[in-house]
C-alpha cells in the first residue's frame, strides 16, 4: 500500500482514543505531524491522554464524543467546523464487546445484543455522517475502521480453524461483520468522491479490551499500525477492504 506523505496540515478524529489502541493510533498520527483530535466519553481521561501525547510532543486535543448520542456527536462535528473547517481522517474506533457470556445465540439477551450493535455499527454510522460534509472538504480525506478478525465469515466458518473452535456469540463478531459490510458500502458511494474508506483489523492485543479474558502479547502500539497505514494511503490506495499486518482479510 502505497503511503501518502503529506501528513504535516493534516487533521485526524480518532473515536474511543483515551485508552487502548485508540490512543496508540493517536499517539501515531500525532508522531506522523498531524493535528488529531483524541476523542472519547470520560472527560478526566481524554483530557489526561490528551496532555500525555502533547507532553510528547504531539499536536493533539480532547473533544467529548459519545458515539451513541446524536447531540454530543452533532456538537463535536460543530465544534471541527468551527475551528478547523473540515477534517482529512477519521478512526471509527470506539467499541464495545458486551457481556460475552451473555451472547449465545440461542440465550442471547437482546439488550446486550441492541447495546454492542449500538456503538460498533449505528455508532459507526452517526459519527461517520456528521462528519463527511468535512471530509468532503479535504483534497485526501480517509475513513478507517477498527473490525476484528471476529467478523469474518470465512475465518469462523473454515472447519478447523482457530476462529470456527471459538465459542459462539450473538452480538460483537455479529457487529464486526455489519461493520464489514457497511465499510464496502460507504467505499462505494464515496469512491467518486476520492475517499478511501477501508477496515483495519489490529488483532488481538493487550489491552483493557481483552485482558482478564486471554493472554496476549501483542502491544496496542503493533495493533495500531494497520490503522495508521489506512489512514496515510495515498491516492492510489485502496478502498473497500479490510487489512491487518499481512495484507487483505477474508470477508
């Protein structure tokens, strides 16, 4: 994938970025010289990751989003507008896994169902919209979003691979495939537009996300880059697929 350089001027909105691989993809894109906006809900911590990356001597600022609620997420989009005019990438990052052992298909509870389909596909679909009237005012604008490895069909239906010997659930590999589909389909309506719109798949890493349920060593930082690898293509990049450290992931 062929990398743009011009970073430097350049404006990033990462969602869910007070924590995990979210602030690693901040902290990231800081490094590269662009402006990012480090969204999150918890005001202490994404004012508290905020002043760590500028103390680092990242050119990054805190702004509230709340991926499931329309106002905050109207607000935000508001507040870039007024202070910076467009915006050139967005990280649809935040995401929640539900209450796994709430998630068996045939006992699953819908609420939980309702609420992780809340944030990792409508949230996805808020914040995206509110924001394209400023990606359509960048020369190079980027949509990257963060799926799993847990959305492919192919992968959890091969017969002995690793992901079909997992236990089955309901909602959070249900919503990485929805978000799948729906990255093709954003890819589709704005590839006329010249902005690329692809899946990064980070996998798994140790983070808040998974640890307590498996062991991992895989940093956030090594999740990051993927993302930060979409967000920089450059013109002849692609678009409407999904990617992690090897290359394309199987639908």
């Amino acid at each position: 994938m062929t990398q743009n350089t011009a970073c430097c001027g350049t404006l990033a909105l990462v969602t869910g970025a007070n924590k995990g691989i979210g602030r690693e993809i901040a902290a990231q894109l800081a490094a590269l010289g662009m402006t990012v906006l480090l969204a999150g809900r918890d005001r202490r911590r994404r004012e508290e990751a905020a002043s760590k990356l500028r103390s680092d001597g990242g050119d990054v600022h805190p702004i509230a989003l709340d991926v499931t609620d329309p106002d905050i997420i109207a607000a935000a989009a508001r507040t870039l507008d007024e202070r910076f005019g467009r915006l050139d990438v967005l990280v649809n990052n935040a995401g929640i896994a539900g209450s796994i052992d709430r998630q068996t298909p045939s006992i699953a509870d819908l609420d939980v169902v309702r609420e992780v389909f809340n944030t990792n596909f409508f949230g996805v679909i808020g914040v995206t919209n509110a924001m394209l009237p400023l990606l359509r005012r960048s020369s190079a604008a980027r949509i990257v979003n963060l799926t799993s490895s847990l959305g492919s069909l192919a992968g959890m239906s091969e017969p002995g691979s690793r992901l079909a010997g997992l236990p089955p659930w309901a909602a959070y590999p249900t919503s990485k495939t929805a978000l799948n589909s729906l990255t093709v389909q954003y890819a589709k309506e704005l590839r006329s537009a010249g902005i690329l719109v692809n899946a990064a798949d980070p996998g798994g890493c140790d983070t808040d996300f998974t640890r307590g349920k498996v062991t991992i060593t895989r940093t956030a930082a090594q999740g990051a880059a993927i993302a930060v690898r979409l967000a920089t293509l450059g013109p002849d990049g692609p678009t409407g697929g999904a990617f992690n450290d090897d290359g394309p992931v199987p639908w």
